[in-house]
C-alpha cells in the first residue's frame, strides 16, 4: 500500500492516537496536515520528526475545532499549501465527566462542538475538493461509547453516536464519488493521558497498579488489555488502502469485546 502523493489531514493529532493515524499515514507517503493543542517546541519536534523519518511533507496548524471559521480557514490552507485534503481523519476529541443534572453548558455545547460538529465543518470544506479529483477517504475517530453508553459521560456519548451516525450519512452520499467514510471505535486505548491517572488512582482507592488496571480502567474490557496506539492507526492505515474501497459506512470496533456484552 502507498499513500505517495495523497495528503491527509488528521484533526486533534499533536498527541495520543490522532498522532498515531499522521504517523502511520506519513509512513505509507502521504504528506500530513497536523492540528491539535499543545507547546509549540513540543508540536515542532513531531512535526519535524514526521519529516525527517518518512520524507513526507508535515504542515501544522493550530485551527480550534470549536471555531467552525477557523475549520474552513484550516481545509483551504492545507489544499492550498499540499495541493488537497484525499484523506480527512476527525479524531479531535475531549471528555468530561458528571452528572446530566450538574453538567456544565459550556462544557456540553464545547464537547458537542469539538467532538461532533467539527467533522461536519472539516467534510463540508474538504468533500467538494474529493469529489473533483474522485476519491477520498473520511475516517472518523468514534468510541465504543458511540455503541453503548455510561452513566456521567452525557455528552461524549451523544457526541460519539452522534458521530456514528454522520458517518453514515456521509457514506450513503459519498457512496458514487469513490469517497468512502467510516468511523473506528476504539475501547480504552493505552495513552499518555490514560497512564498518568493511574497512580492517582491508586493512591485515591488504595489499590495497586493491577487492581486499578483491572478493576477501574479495563472493567469493560473483556481481554483485559488496553487497545494500543499503534493499533488504531494501523486500522486508519488500511481503510485507506484499496483492499478497503468497498467498506463504507461501517463502524469497526477495535475495544477488546466491550461492545459484545
Ligand atoms: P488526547 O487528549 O491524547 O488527544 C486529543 C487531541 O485533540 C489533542 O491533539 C488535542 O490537542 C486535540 N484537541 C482538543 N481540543 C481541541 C480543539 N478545540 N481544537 C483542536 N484540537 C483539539 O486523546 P486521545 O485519547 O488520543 O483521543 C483522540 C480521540 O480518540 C478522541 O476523539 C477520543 O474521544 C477518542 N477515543 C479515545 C479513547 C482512549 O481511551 N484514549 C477511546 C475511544 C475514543
């Protein structure tokens, strides 16, 4: 598989598993459009790994997925810059927890915002450039919360169906153009965010670093084992190979059997 001449553009990929998918798309060739927060020496020295390891083209930009101005702004400089956006990955995402009853607004209209309503500004900029040349690729990053839900996560879990069902819709009206759109679902993936909770847990529970493994983050998870960045990305590989060019419109969960329950 070569994605040599493509460009992809990954939203929220300055770290854990959007930077995973920039990183295994700049390794099959394609040049890469990366976006998300974080320090600017730490997003540079990414940045210019991804050059340096692959030969590719790596552009930042720092567009705030809440700003729907700033998303278009974001799709016109990459199509401008690397010559088009073949590949949109939707995988900025934040959570947060509490009850539906003290759930902050800002907090609920900002996850609906960066979560679900940002894919729909980055489609309605790139899918015009997509159809023109006749193929793209849209994959967008859900959960297994766009399955089942949790109790406190109201928002997410809206977002994260909400997605789901986008991506859908998107396929059925791509379905003619060589466009395909899927979503993968991903259970608890093993990430910088996710290890650093650990020891806080353990000392809030008094429970070792297994028990707050097994007991509180892989308690849905029936293989008991975190899915890995790198297994994500390398799914986002494929659904942009050929072999993938007729899945669309599908959900691919990768959570360890948590949806089977
Ligand atoms: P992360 O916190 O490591 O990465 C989130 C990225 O989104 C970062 O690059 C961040 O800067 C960016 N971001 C946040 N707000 C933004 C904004 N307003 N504008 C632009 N970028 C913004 O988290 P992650 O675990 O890699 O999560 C990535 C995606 O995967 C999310 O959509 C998340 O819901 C989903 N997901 C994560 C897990 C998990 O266990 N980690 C499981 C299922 C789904």
């Amino acid at each position: 598989m070569s994605l040599t001449s493509k460009t992809a553009l990954v939203t929220g990929s300055t770290s854990g598993i959007g930077l995973g998918i920039a990183r295994a798309l700049a390794q099959q060739g394609a040049n890469v459009v990366l976006n998300g927060f974080g320090k600017p020496d730490a997003i540079e020295t990414e940045r210019a790994a991804i050059e340096s390891e692959f030969g590719v083209t790596a552009h930042y930009s720092a567009a705030d997925m809440t700003k729907p101005g700033e998303i278009a702004a974001m799709v016109a400089e990459a199509e401008q810059k690397l010559g088009a956006v073949d590949i949109l990955v939707n995988n900025a995402g934040i959570q947060y927890v509490s009850a539906i009853e003290e759930f902050p607004v800002e907090k609920w209209d900002q996850i609906i915002a960066i979560n679900l309503s940002s894919a729909f500004h980055t489609m309605r900029a790139a899918i015009p450039g997509m159809k023109s040349r006749g193929w793209g690729r849209i994959i967008n990053t859900a959960s297994a919360h766009s399955l089942v839900a949790s109790p406190y996560k109201s928002a997410y879990v809206a977002a994260k169906h909400g997605i789901a069902g986008l991506t859908k819709t998107a396929a059925l009206e791509l379905a003619t153009h060589k466009i395909t759109v899927n979503c993968i679902s991903p259970g608890y993936v093993w990430t910088p965010l996710v290890e650093a909770q650990i020891p806080d847990t353990m000392k809030a529970r008094g429970l070792t670093k297994e028990q707050v493994i097994d007991e509180v983050l892989l308690k849905a998870q029936p293989t008991k084992e975190f899915v890995t960045v790198e297994q994500v990305a390398a799914i986002a590989a494929f659904l942009c190979s050929d072999a993938a060019s007729q899945i669309t419109g599908t959900n691919l969960s990768v959570d360890g059997g948590w949806t089977a329950q």
